[in-house]
C-alpha cells in the first residue's frame, strides 16, 4: 500500500505536521516505502492520501468552539490510507496528527527519543473528533533547564496534548544558570555559566520552536517594573539583588513605601518590589513598558503582567490606602487597556489573582474588552487537600495591607476565586504549581497522579478555562505519569483515571508493569505524602517532620528496594527501548529512595542535625547520575525542595511564579 | 527595522530553510521583532524581504554545473534587509541560508546546541556566489552511534556544508548496539541493548530528517550478496550459524576450499557465485525491489561483501576476474532499472579484489553509476603524491591478495579504472574511523585531511563520503570543520581554516590551546601512534624505548593545561566554554595515554594491558557527559585494535 500526505492549508504547523506525519508512517511502516508530501490548497483528494488542514478549509463546521483561534478541535476522519486530518487552528491539525498516531498505538512518554512508544503495525483507519474540554493546556518553565530540555519540552508539549508554552522573564536567566552553573552539585559538574545574552538567544530560539508548532505563546509574568524603577530588564529577570542605599530620590518616590521606607523589597529583591501603585508617574511608566513591549512582540499569544512577586510587600502610603492592593492592579491594567485600545493592537493581556491579588477587586472594575484573562494562582496551597468544587461557604478574611497573609488552602483561594468571578465572566486560567517542588514529596509517585487528576477536574468544575503548570522541565523521575494524567485530563475531563494510569504504565513498563507498579505503590505508603510534606508532625514543638512511629515505615523501605533492584537488574532489557528507559530510571530511583529513607529515619526521630548532614551527602552522592538522567530528572529542584522545605526546615519559599 | 522571509519554492527543504533563517535571525537580533513568513509563487518581493528558493525559480543561470540536482551552488545577493537567498537545488537553497548566517558570523562548530556560535549583532548584506568545489561531500554512520547523536549530525551536515548522509546497511543495528550496550564502557554503564525492529524505526527516522533537508541520501553499502538469498545479515560482521543458510541458497554462495557457505560465519563478508546466472537475476532482483521500495534513495550502494579473498573458485567464476562480473551484474541491473523506467542512481563500490580494474566487461550507462573507492588499509601517514609506475601493481591472484596500505598503489588502480570507467567517482574515506585516535594533538591529522583533499581532484574523484563517528569531535571539531571547508572550497589555507576554528572555539586562548596541542602533536607522533616507527619490529609495532623521555612529559605538561583551563574555562560564549570543557578531559585522556605509552615503547606488553584497561575504564566514567563529541567505543577499539588490547575484566551489572 502507498502512502501519500497532502497539504491544504498553507502555514507553518501544518507543514511541520506533515513532515511529522511522515517521520511516524516510516517509522511504524518501515517497508512501506516513501512518502511523497504535496500541497493541494483548495482542491483535497481526500480518497488518495491523508489530508492535512484547517477545518475550515474543508468545510467542516467549527462552530462549537467559541474562538476557533484558541479552542481545539481535533477532527479525523480517515480509513487506513486516505482521509481528513484537521484541526480548529494551524496547531490543532499538528495535535490531530499526533492523536492520529496516537489512536494507531503511538505513545509519548518522555520527552526525547527515548521517550517514543512507536509499534511496528500497518495503519488503520481513525475517526476521531472532539473539542478540549480545557482551552489552555499548558506548562512554563521553572527549576534548573537546559536548552536542550526546553526544545525537547517543546516538541514534546503537542505530542501529549499541551497547547501552551510559557517562558518566565524577560531573561529566563535564573532558571537556565540553576542548570548549567550545576547548583546543587557542583560536586559532580563542573559549573558552566551562561551569560544574559545567551539565554535571550535561547529564549528566541525557543519562540521560534513553539511559533513553528502554532502552539500559544504566554510571556513573561513578574519584572514590569524595570523602567519605572531605571533598571534593565535583566535585573528583573529573576530574584536579583542590588543595593539599596544607592536608588535615586525620584525612583525611590515611585516604589512601595512599607515600614516608612521606599527601597527593594527583602532587602534589594527588584523582583519582589512593588511600584507605589498610586503614583500615576510609576504606573505610566510601567504602562508604557507593557505597551512597548507589545508592540514589539506580536508573536505572543498572552502577555502575562503580574506585579512583583512574594507577598506582603505592597505600598502603605496614604495615597494607595485608598484602594486595596487589587484595585490598584485593575486600575493600572484599564489604563493598559485604554492604550493598547487607542495604539490599535489587541495584544491580550493575563493579569494574576496571587497573593494579595486575590482578593478581588470592591471598587474598581476591569474592562470587560475581551483583553483579559484572569491568572489564578493558589501558590502556598496544599496537596494533600480534597477539594472537589467551589466551597459551600467560606467566610474571606478582611485585608489588610501587608497584615493579612495569603490563603493556604486551596478552598480559601477557590473561595477568593469565586468572590473574583462575581464580578469578573472573562477567561479564567488556573497557574498551579505540581511540578515545581511538590511532586518530590510523593516518593512512589501513585498518590500524586491522582491528586492533578482530581485536581484539574475540579478546576474544570469550577469553570476555569484552563491551567498552566509552572514545572520543571524535567519532571519525569522516575517516570512521566503525572505529565500524562496532567495533559490528558485537561484534553478530556471525562477520562478514566484508571484506564489513563494503565494505558501510561502498560507502555513505559510492558510486562513488568504490576511488579514496578507494586513496589511504587508501597513506596508511596511507606514514605506517607502527609508526612513528606510537613502535616504528619507528632509533635509540633519538635518539628514538622518529628514522628518516631514513621521510623518503622522508613526501615521497611530497604527490604522494598532490594527486591526490586533485584527484579529490575534481571528485567531491565527489553525490546521496547522505552521500557529499558524506563527501567534504568526506576533503578536509580531505588537508590533515591533507599538513601531518602536513611535520612528521614533520622529525621522523624528528632535528630535533624544527623538527618541534615545525611541529606548533604546523598544530594553529592545521588548527582553523580545526573549526566546520564538529566532529561528526566532535575536535581537541583529536587535538592532545592529537600533543603528548604525538610531537612533546613525552611517552610515555604515564595519563588516561583 | 522589519524583516520578512518569502518561500517562492515549495518544497520541504526550503519551508525549513525559511524557518532556520527566522530562528538565528531572531537569535542574532533579539529585539527585531517578530518574523513572518510567507510564501510568494511567482512573483517575489525582493525588495521587501528575504527571498528563498531555487535559483531556477529565480530565473538564475545554472549552466556553471553539469547536474543543478547534484552540484550545488549557493547565490545570495541581498541588502541589510532584503534580496535573493538561493541554490542550485533545494538543499543548496537551506546551504545557502546557512552561508547567509555564517558570512554574517554565525558558526557551526560540533553538532547540538552547544556547538552554535551566534553572535548578537545587526545582519548585514552579503553577496557570494559559489558551486561547491566537490560534488559529493559526505558522512556515513559509524563507530557507535546513537539516534541522538545520528540526528544531530544530520542536523549539522548542511550548516557545515556537507551534502551527503549516508546510512550503512538494511539495518545498522551493529553501530547502534555499540553505543547502546556501551561496549568497551560496561564498567561504567549499564548495558541497554536495542533490537533490529527499533534500529530499522530509527534509520527511517533518520531518512525522513535527511530528506526534510534535501540532502543526497546514500544507502547501504555491503550486505546484498546475502540478502538476495534471504540470509539474515542484520548484524553485519557478527557470526551467524551456518544453519542460518536456507538450504535453497547454499548454492548460490561462492564456492571457497570446495564448500559453499559463510565466508568465516560474517554474512557480510560472503560473496556469492557471481557466474551463476540465475543468482545474477535473483541479486538483480533484490536491489530492483528495494529501489522501487525506496524512492528517497538518492544513490542505492551495491556493493560486494566486506572482506577480501571470498570469492568464488568455481570453474566457471575463475573465467572472468571479480570486477568483470560484478560490471557485468551491474549491467545487468541497470538493464532492469532501464526496463522499468526506474531513474535509481547506483554506487559501485572498488576496493579489495574490485580495486583491479575489469578486463573484459565494461560499465555501460554513465548516467546510472557512480564508481566509490575505499582506501581502506591506508595509515594516513602521508597523502597522495603521485601514481606509481602501473606495471608495478600487484598481478591479481584468486583469493590471494594482500591488503593494500599504499595509498599511491589505490590511487594508481583508480587510474586504470578510469581508463574502462569515464563516469564520475567518489573517494569513501576512513579519517574519522579509528585513525585520528592516534593523533591526540589533532593537528598532524587534521593537515593530513586538508592535504588529501587538496589532491582528491587529481587522483580522480568527485569528492568525499567519510565512514566515521558521529562523535568525532574530542577534544574539538576541527578535524570535521577542516573536511567541510575544504570539501567545498579548496582555495581555503589550512593556517586561516585552523586559526577560524580556533578563534571561535577557544577565543583569546586560541595560542595557548594550540600550542599546548602542539605538543601533544610532537610526543605523540602520529606515525609512531599508529605503529609505523617501532625501532625493533620484532618487539612490537610500538616498541621505541628512546620515547620513554617524552611520554613521561606528558604528565607535566597536561598538568600546566589542566590549571590553565580551570582559571580561564569560563566564557561568555557557550561554546567556548564547551570547548574549554572538553579540553579539560582531554588533558585527563592524554595523561593517561601518555602514562599507558610510557609502557607501550618499552615493550612491556602485560604492564601495558594493565594500565589499559584502567585507562579505558577510568575515562570511560565521563562519557555520558561528552557523548555528544566523544564515541569512547570506537576510541577505545582504536586502542585495542592497534597499541594495548588491554584485559577486560567481568563487568557484568557494573554501571549499576
């Protein structure tokens, strides 16, 4: 049988599509012979080969997506050599490409080569149509990141279904020198600082990679403030420290005044100082820098503009007490409105609910333009919370400036939510945080899967449009599992926990999968998430982590681990390279966990100086793989999450946003 | 100020070319602004973008070349925002980009994103005009490879400006089970073999990305002689079982010693009886299916087995010399081809017992064929001169050649080809095998690649396929950066090739790198390295005590590199400190080549395997993080195969 590929759309990602297309009918057809790609735009034949374009260009009706630009719709109607192959948007046609291979045995587990699932089968016809249940389906970055794992993070986000790449920053600097200056184990690499200029190379790069995907392009988030503050967009890329006692009268007079003084916040934090909100200088300075900026950009989808980060860090004067924190920002955010407006560009714009933010606006309220999109940000929560909707009733804190602290849990944000989208019907995007530091926390990896499955639905439940995950890159240690519950919920709320586990486990494990499956399920139990995360405490005096009945489960640990390393050096090769992948990850994971459990036997006993200095050589000790595992494993976040959250007893660190 | 890209050929490598420019554009300028691309058939806006196509399509002139689809020429002509990027075929036209960066001062130094240097700077207008010196300009796989690094450096050859990828074998799961079971590396990593079905996946992925670029794709090589008789051969010289034979096609193999099997258990090293007629049509059979099969096949290589004094003895074999029969089943397949109006360009391939030119049969369609050369046995020890005296070539004997190292006596055997072979030739060379191991300074090899270049045209070729790595990039590129450059331009000097490399490589350590290189160049001296100087042959092919002195230098000298490189590897420009790096572990890597020499010239063989095999397993903890520049297996078979085979030990469940 030949194969044949046409083109009726003329854009990048569909051409991207087709070779795609291609690359994977080869690879599952090895003998099939060439495949002769052409364009036909306008005239589809569509009985002599698949064909590749917008729905609209075939005719197909669209009209249950409320903006075909940003809504998805995979549609594929094929038999086994011939059909229509399409989408909703340029990037949709890429994603239905992807679901095509997918619903003929394709799987992406990893990202990278080795984390193709491709069998070796003749095509078959595929009828497939659906619209995602989630318009924004997304992952930024954060923790140590290489650029090598943010293009394979790329290519690999459409592959499962993502349709939003975010880069933080102006100079996505501070995550990219975490990895390469090896912080947290330089013990093992010798650091490699990149500079400034480097990363925006990169960065650029990285926009190129997500334009030739059509994928949505989010930018940015916290650092606006580097005019009005006269600083460069560098130092506020990242949590920059610069010194006080040399800021400029009239720069001083634009930023927050807390305990009667004007300076960087936390002791010369560019990034976590806020402008005076109601200095009009400073917010036209600002304005005019997101304006800009804008205008600059127009390959962005979403220009994210957030205020600093951190908390409790907002102006006190006289003049910005006549507003709260909140209707300062929308004041601000209309009169960024008003301009874009009066300039002609539609440039949209996400404003974040976080921190202070979340509070939502008494007094002022944000055009409803069609501008804006709501970011709701409940960092700080806790993931060993069940919350299925929006609470029945929550009673809100009353704000007060710098005094009362941000909500915890995850009910209070959804609450603050609620309040927000009493006033405000525009999209809603939920900024959630299960890959930045708080999967570590579930050894097994069995819990967590579950709790961002629970998690995404309830936020569809409640009717957001949509998440972005700040998370690692490299968050797939010692397998990708969450990743996938993650992406495919999001595509399809409707989808079976169970059978998505199984399907993900069946390929990265084949027939070792109830063995390994097993013994991360016990490890999961043994290591307790409550506790991992600090709520397990049998004596609050003593600490977080002090529970002497947990040093039985953390001894049991070793017996696990030894049959498994067993089990595994006897299975690990296999004809799937996948699965030989797959087991080689959970091997060094046992000696992750074997070394982890020394440390917290210690630790739940009260003896945290001898936990500690344990923990210091295990992140020495466990580095040494990072060469080979570093597409899937980032340890300078997972040390980062054991130092400041467990064994410094550091409680929570607000970088991250 | 705005840029714009228009496409006003549509083919896939010009949309990608189109996307290239935009990411190194966006790259170089980072404050431009957004790139649009577009596509403008027919009619291109040369004064408002950067305009991307075949120079055909431009209504360029091409008559400076004999085949546009072959011979590349890249034309740019453009302002600081504007003008014509273009080539003589769509792949030249993604070179021609290529050119456009690098004349704006992009370069392209190892494969990966680490090997890029891209300056940040304002692009500016660039006029050149060229057609590549040699017509074929290529890399076959080799060593031990994996599907990151063969992507990588398909990704590489058109930034280089090499032209040609060629995929050894149906499925060349031999290389990549090197990499994948980490041979010579088992103490440090655990072995992760991976199966034909995979390999064969990965080779069409590789076909796909070669084809998405337009680069020639050159396919297969040995193994026909087997396949045609459904013998699995998929593991190229590793023994298979006799049994493994059908008894259908026992007997069509060659007849050696009276018997007619594997030529010593290698499928790919078994000839078959090529006066066999019926044997002829099923071999022609074979390569006519799999050319119908595989249309990307840009040239379809059909070769006899490996190996040598393999062929067949018969009767009826012996009436004709090797080389006319392979001709006249070459004929015959290109009689077939003809038939069927298949268009398939076909390598045949000289070397062994083809190297002797045929006697009675001659090659019938120049148009069809083009002849391939191996040097393979050639020390590198110098270049070619000159062609020797034709009547003192050795007299061909059935079975009984020796191994040519002379490379005037392969060159000189060219020429007599060339009297019954008008048609075009390519040389498939050996550089980047194991053979630049025995330079640990790069810089005798690294001349020698410039000089054989400089005389490729005259000894009769047409160009290069290099059978190398993909990772011979340790302790840098050069060696690669010399072969591409000079490749398509020969008036390049090799001082001002070297001192680029350098430039950008090491920057404002450039004199110290190459001095310190330098030096490793002398003690390590290259013809000794590779076994030619021992002063007592009878004690070995490395026994020179008087080198004991030197060797034991090494020590300090790397030393003195190692902290000079630990002060200044760090450096604004990502490849540099890549560079730097890789330096540093070369230091490593000398000292203990210099320590295992130490030994090596006084001939104490067992002290030498000794530290051998200490050698290879103490080095062989850094490859996972240098993989991409360095094949530690094919170094170390360099090693064994020619100074200390070392004492393997049982690693089984090391790497754990």
């Amino acid at each position: 049988m030949t194969y044949k590929i046409y083109k009726i759309t003329d854009c990048s990602p569909v051409d991207y599509a087709a070779e795609e297309l291609k690359k994977y009918l080869r690879m599952m057809m090895p003998e099939a012979g060439d495949i002769k790609i052409e364009r036909a735009c306008g005239k589809a034949p569509v009985n002599d080969g698949f064909v590749l374009g917008l729905m609209q260009d075939f005719g197909i009706d669209t009209s249950e997506a409320k903006d075909i630009e940003l809504d998805d719709i995979l549609h594929i109607d094929t038999t086994d050599n011939a059909g229509i192959i399409a989408g909703s948007n340029p990037r949709s046609v890429l994603m239905a490409v992807y679901r095509f291979l997918r619903e003929n045995g394709c799987r992406w587990l990893y990202p990278g080569i080795d984390g193709e699932y491709i069998p070796m089968q003749t095509v078959h016809g595929v009828k497939f149509h659906k619209i995602a249940d989630m318009r924004y389906r997304g992952w930024c970055n954060e923790g140590s990141e290489s650029q090598q794992c943010m293009i394979e993070t790329i290519e690999f986000a459409p592959k499962i279904g993502l349709n939003v790449y975010m880069i933080e920053f102006f100079y996505p600097y501070f995550y990219y020198n975490a990895y390469y200056s090896h912080i947290n184990n330089e013990k093992n690499r010798l650091p490699e600082p990149v500079t400034y200029e480097q990363v925006l190379q990169w960065k650029r790069m990285c926009e190129v990679e997500i334009g030739k995907r059509g994928l949505q392009f989010h930018d940015i988030g916290h650092g606006w403030t580097f005019d009005a503050f006269e600083r460069t967009k560098k130092e506020l890329s990242g949590w920059v420290r610069l010194k006080n006692d040399d800021i400029p009268d009239h720069v001083r007079e634009r930023m927050a005044l807390i305990d009667g003084k004007r300076q960087y916040f936390h002791n010369g934090i560019t990034l976590d100082t806020n402008i005076c909100m109601s200095n009009e200088e400073a917010r036209a300075i600002l304005v005019n820098s997101v304006i800009e900026y804008a205008e600059k950009s127009p390959n962005i989808d979403y220009l994210h503009v957030t205020l600093a980060d951190s908390s409790m860090n907002r102006c006190e004067c006289e003049n910005c007490a006549k507003y709260s924190p909140t209707e300062w920002y929308v004041i601000m955010l209309n009169e960024i409105d008003d301009e874009l407006t009066h300039r002609g560009l539609d440039t949209r714009i996400v404003f974040a609910a976080y921190n202070e933010t979340m509070w939502a606006p008494k007094k002022v309220k944000l055009h409803e333009s069609g501008r804006f999109s709501l970011l709701f940000a409940p960092i700080g929560r806790r993931y060993n919370e069940e919350v299925t909707g929006f609470p029945e009733k929550i009673e809100l804190d009353e704000y007060v400036v710098n005094k009362t602290p941000s909500p915890r849990s995850l009910d209070k944000c959804l609450a603050h939510l609620k309040d927000w989208t009493n006033e405000w019907n525009g999209n809603q995007i939920c900024y959630e945080y299960h890959f930045y530091m708080n999967h570590y926390f579930d050894i097994g990896s069995t819990y967590f899967p579950k709790r961002i499955y629970k998690d995404v639905k309830t936020y569809q439940n409640v009717g957001l449009s949509g998440m972005i995950e700040d998370g690692s890159q490299r968050c797939f240690f010692p397998n990708g599992l969450c990743m996938w519950v993650y992406s495919n919920t999001a595509f399809d709320g409707s989808c079976d926990y169970d059978a998505l586990v199984d399907d993900y486990y069946s390929h990265i494990y084949g027939e070792h999968k109830d063995y390994v499956v097993g013994y991360l399920k016990k490890l999961t139990e043994l290591f307790n998430f409550d506790y991992m995360v600090g709520v397990g405490s049998a004596d609050k005096a003593k600490g977080d982590y002090y529970n002497p009945a947990m040093a039985e489960n953390f001894a049991a640990v070793k017996a696990v681990v030894d049959e498994a390393r067993d089990y595994i050096l006897k299975n690990y090769k296999n004809p799937d390279r996948v699965t030989t992948v797959s087991m080689i990850l959970a091997l060094r994971h046992l000696e992750f966990c074997e070394d982890m459990a020394k440390i917290l036997f210690h630790m739940c006993q009260g003896e945290v100086e001898t936990a500690s200095e344990l923990a210091e050589k295990f992140y020495d000790s466990f580095g040494r793989h990072e060469a080979e595992i570093d597409r899937y494993y980032d340890h300078n976040l997972a040390t980062r999450t054991w130092r400041e959250r467990i064994f410094k007893g550091v409680q929570i660190s607000f970088l991250g946003i | 100020m705005a840029y714009k890209i228009y496409k006003i050929t549509d083919c896939a490598p010009v949309d990608y070319a189109a996307e290239e420019l935009k990411k190194y554009l966006r790259m170089m300028m980072p404050e431009c602004g957004d790139i649009k691309i577009e596509r403008a058939f027919g009619k291109p806006p040369v004064n408002d973008g950067f305009v991307l196509g075949t120079m055909q399509d431009l209504g360029l002139d091409v008559s400076e070349v004999e085949i546009p689809d072959l011979d590349d020429i890249l034309h740019i002509d453009t302002t600081d925002t504007a003008g014509i990027i273009s080539g003589s075929n769509p792949r030249s036209v993604l070179m021609a980009v290529y050119r456009f960066l690098r004349e704006n001062g992009c370069r392209w130094l190892y494969p990966g994103v680490d090997g890029e240097y891209i300056p940040m700077q304002t692009i500016k207008g660039v006029k050149f005009h060229k057609a590549a010196d040699m017509r074929y300009r290529g890399w076959c796989n080799e060593g031990s490879e994996s599907q990151q690094c063969m992507l990588e450096t398909i990704e590489f050859s058109p930034k280089v400006g090499l032209n040609v990828y060629m995929i050894e074998f149906f499925n060349p799961h031999f290389y990549y089970d090197y990499y994948y079971s980490h041979v010579n590396n088992e103490a440090n990593r655990l072995p992760e073999p991976v199966t034909h079905d995979q390999v064969l996946q990965w080779k069409r992925m590789c076909e796909s990305e070669i084809e998405k670029r337009g680069l020639q794709f050159h396919d297969i090589g040995h193994g026909w002689s087997t396949y045609a008789f459904d013998i699995t051969n998929n593991d190229a010289w590793k023994p298979i079982s006799e049994d493994d034979v059908p008894e259908a096609s026992r007997q069509y193999l060659a007849e050696i010693d009276g018997k007619r099997g594997l030529f010593h258990g290698a499928a790919v090293n078994t000839q078959f009886c090529m006066s066999n007629p019926e044997a002829r049509r099923i071999f022609v059979d074979s390569v006519i299916d799999y050319a119908i099969k595989h249309p990307n096949v840009t040239y379809l290589h059909v070769w006899m087995a490996d190996n040598f004094n393999n062929h067949c003895e018969c009767e009826e074999c012996r009436k004709m010399i090797p080389s006319d029969w392979y001709v006249k089943l070459l004929n015959e397949l290109d009689d077939e081809l003809t038939r069927l109006s298949l268009d398939t360009r076909i390598v045949f391939a000289i070397g062994f017992e083809t190297a002797w030119a045929p006697i009675k049969e001659k090659l019938r369609n120049s148009d069809r064929f083009l002849g391939l050369h191996g040097p393979l046995g050639r020390r590198y020890i110098r270049t070619f001169t000159d062609f020797i005296d034709e009547s003192k070539l050795p007299v061909y004997q059935r079975n009984n050649i020796v191994q040519e190292k002379n490379i005037e006596t392969f060159f000189t055997f060219i020429k007599k080809w060339h009297d019954v072979w008008p048609g075009p030739m390519v040389c498939y060379e050996y550089h980047f095998y194991i053979y630049h191991y025995y330079d640990i300074g790069t810089l005798y090899y690294a001349k020698r690649i410039y000089e054989d270049i400089q005389t490729l045209e005259r000894a009769g070729f047409n160009g290069y396929i290099e059978d190398g790595s993909q990772r011979p990039f340790f302790p840098n590129g050069l060696n690669m950066f010399i072969y591409a450059e000079t490749l398509f331009d020969r008036s390049k000097k090799f001082e001002d090739l070297l001192d680029e490399y350098y430039s950008y490589a090491y920057g404002e350590h450039k004199e110290f790198v190459k001095n310190y290189m330098k030096e490793l160049s002398a003690i390590f001296e290259f013809p000794y390295m590779n076994g030619m100087m021992p002063t007592d042959k009878s004690k070995g092919d490395h026994y020179d005590p008087a080198r004991l002195e030197s060797f034991r230098r090494v020590g300090e000298i790397t030393k003195k590199a190692r902290e000079y490189i630990l002060a200044n590897y760090k450096s604004a420009d990502r490849v540099k400190t890549v560079s730097m790096i890789l330096l540093l572990r070369h230091t490593e890597y000398a000292e203990q080549a210099g320590e295992l020499m130490e030994l090596v010239c006084q001939g104490l063989t067992d002290e030498a395997n000794e530290r051998a095999e200490r050698f290879y397993e103490s080095f062989g903890r850094h490859e996972a993080e240098i993989e991409r520049y360095y094949d530690h297996g094919l170094c170390v078979m360099g090693w064994r195969h020619r100074i200390a085979k070392g004492k393997k030990r049982n690693t089984e469940a090391a790497g754990v």
